[in-house]
C-alpha cells in the first residue's frame, strides 16, 4: 500500500508549486465525441456531468454522467436538447441542466438522485445562459442570456424571480448559496454581488468589456472573472473582497471562455475560445490565486466549460469541437487533468470534542490515529468522515482523548 502520511501539528506536508504546475498531465477520456457546452463535478470530482449542444441551435445533445471520476460515461434518460448550462451538489446527487438556443428557448431539469431520472421543471422556456447550486443543492439560480434571473431554494420545486440587475450572463455560489457572484453580459460591463441568496443585489462597475464566466472560494470573498467572447485582448480579473473592487492579475491574454476555482480559491483554471485562426485557445493553470499561470500545452481547441475539485487537484474541461480547424461541432472531447492531492491535515478542539479535518479531494485517505510515536502501530479511525457543506473539508469528530494522540491521513 501506498502511504502518504499528513500529521497534526507535528509535520504538515505541503504540495509544491513548482512541482504542481509540471506533474500536471491532461488525459482525453473515454466520453464520446460530441458538442460539449458545460461540464460540472461533486466536490471530489467522482461524480461528473457534462452536456452537449451549441447555442445556434444546430446541434442537439443529452445529458452524460460519470460515477468514476471520468473513466466512464453513460448517457442519461434525459430527453435532448440545446444543453448549455449545468450545475451538481457537492455530493454529486442533485443536479440541475438548462437549455437554450437562439431561434428557440429551452427548459430546466432538475435530478434528485444523481442523474438516473430527470424532471421539467415546469418553467416557461427561456434562453438559459447559466446555472449554480449550493452544496446541498437545495438552491439554485439561473439566468437567461437577458439577464431574468430565477431561485428556488427547494431543489427546483418552487421558483421566484430575483431582483438582480439585467444583462448578466454568468453566475456561481458559495457553498451555502448565500454569496452570488453574477457576471454582466450584453452591454452590461459590471459584476453583481448578493450575500442574502439574491434578495438584494450590489452592483461592482468594471474596466473591462464583458465578464463572460466568473468563480468564488467556498468563503465567497475571493472573486474571479475573465474577460469574454469578442475580445482577443481579455484579462482575468479578481476581487479578494467580495468584489467590492476588482483588478487585473497577471494572465496570459485571450478570448476567456470559462474559469473555475478550488475552494480556498489558490489554484484556478482558465480556458479560452477559439473560432477563427486569430484567437488562441489555450488552457492556463494557477497554483498561488492566479500570481502565475502555466500553459498545460493541450491542443489548441474551442474550449467549453471547465470544472475543478474541491482541493484543486483536478481539472476538468470539454470542447465542442476536436480542433480550431474542423467545423463539425459535434467532434469535440472530454479531458481531465490529475496530480496527487497533499491535504493538509487540521485539528480543532472545543471542551469534550476535537475536529479532524482536511480539504475533500479526488483521492481516498483515510484517517489513522497513534498513541506513541516511538512505535508504528497505526490504527484506522472508524468515525464516518462527514463533508462540510459550507467549506467543503471533510471531517471526523472525536471525543478528546485523555492523553497524547497522533493522527495522521493515509491514502486507500
């Protein structure tokens, strides 16, 4: 067995930057070929769920599930359509998927039991831009490419309008659903920002043309944004805030698609659009909240929608096309990207308990306890790991141990 241990207080083992950006390695997988247009992930990137189609309206997709972090994939009961938009619980059970086209709108479907069935939400059809949940994916929020935004806070079952300025085109959440972060479409050069789940909205202005996709830490303070379609020249921006002010960090240049962020919101991905020979479409990756970015010299694709595990171990990203030069929509790829996740492991105490706890990743640890050090009898923790839903750790609660205790975590 493999063993990675992480102790308490003792030694932490951190995860090298450097070593980060060059051990990544980006693998196509076994999905079939078709017009991907989003993609999402439960918190450790298990569970995935992409859909396909293009907004023009001339392809027509399903939904697809994978429960193996990408190995497999199986279409889903959900009827076909214009799919542009799709969110998942961190547990990967609730999901919620929205349609769109130009000449003709398109309905939301919600899943309560991880995509095996599918039901309408029974919403009048609009243009969906964009969707979000919370971690338990009991609220959700959706937005039309005119800016209506729609919430339920019952996992679909009743929805309200949300007093949120027009023109937004892109929207995510904080774990809990109360931090959202709307992204201005259209004309519209401005972030929204709600921390009341879209009762009331402050408006952020911004330098710059059009942010196209936006992402939030699981604290909703630190904010990300990238400049979109239409402007070859586009920055990522990013708020540490709650988006009261906004700058430029130091990114590569391009037509930005879409961006994802892990949930203490140091490592991001970033990728671009391409549909002409003059805009690149590259994917770039950071490790220290966007100070540095890496290429990760994939083919240069009309990259989708883009997804990232909890830790920021894992990537994920889709392409409604193989490459730049083909015009068959209906050829574009599935990819992920893996690197050994190093949790750090925490340690909480109150007055008859102590918190173990560590960021939930794509790859199983378990957690192991020792009373002393100068021996090497491990023993497991039979305690269930819980996932926290507003910070996305998972945790152990234990009773305070009368005398001194090592832990440690081990991979399985």
């Amino acid at each position: 067995m493999h063993r990675k241990p992480l102790w308490v207080a003792t030694i932490t083992v951190l995860l090298s930057l450097a070593d980060y950006a060059f051990t990544q390695t980006w693998t196509q997988t076994s999905a079939p070929t078709n017009s991907w247009s989003a993609v999402a992930a439960s918190a450790d990137t298990t569970r995935l769920v992409a859909v396909a189609g293009d907004a023009f309206g001339s392809v027509v997709g399903g939904i697809y599930l994978s429960t193996n972090s990408g190995s497999t994939w199986i279409q889903t009961s959900a009827p076909s359509n214009v799919w542009t938009a799709v969110a998942s619980s961190a547990d990967g059970t609730k999901l919620v998927a929205a349609a769109s086209r130009t000449s003709q709108q398109g309905p939301i479907y919600t899943s309560t039991d991880g995509g095996q069935s599918w039901i309408s939400n029974n919403l009048a059809p609009n243009t969906w831009r964009s969707v979000a949940c919370s971690a338990d994916g009991s609220r959700i929020f959706a937005e039309t490419t005119f800016g209506d935004l729609l919430i339920t806070t019952n996992s679909g079952g009743l929805w309200t309008s949300s007093p949120a300025p027009g023109g937004t085109w892109a929207i995510t959440c904080s774990p809990d659903g109360t931090t959202v972060l709307a992204g201005g479409g259209n004309s519209s050069a401005s972030t929204c920002v709600s921390t009341n789940s879209g009762l009331t909205w402050t408006t952020n202005h911004l330098s710059f043309w059009r942010p196209w996709s936006v992402a939030m830490s699981a604290d909703g303070k630190k904010l990300r944004a990238v400049d979109g379609v239409g402007n070859p020249e586009g920055l990522i921006y990013t708020s540490t805030n709650f988006g009261t002010t906004w700058e430029a960090i130091n990114s590569p240049r391009g037509v930005w698609q879409t961006i994802a962020s892990s949930a203490d919101g140091t490592k991001l991905i970033a990728a671009a659009w391409k549909n002409t020979a003059f805009w690149s479409g590259p994917i770039y990756t950071s490790v220290d909240a966007g100070l540095t970015w890496v290429s990760n010299n994939l083919p240069v694709k009309s990259w989708r929608s883009v997804a990232c595990s909890a830790d920021g171990s894992t990537f994920i990203a889709v392409t409604e096309r193989s490459d730049i030069s083909s015009t068959d929509l209906g050829n574009g790829s599935i990819w992920i990207s893996k690197t050994a996740p190093e949790p750090r492991l925490n340690l909480a105490s109150s007055s008859n308990r102590i918190t173990l706890s560590w960021m939930t990743t794509s790859t199983n640890f378990g957690l192991q306890q020792i009373l002393d050090l100068s021996t090497n009898h491990w023993t497991d923790v039979t305690n269930a790991p819980v996932l926290n839903l507003t910070n996305l750790h998972t945790e152990v609660f234990l009773p305070t141990p009368a005398g001194n205790t090592f832990y440690r975590l081990e991979t399985r």
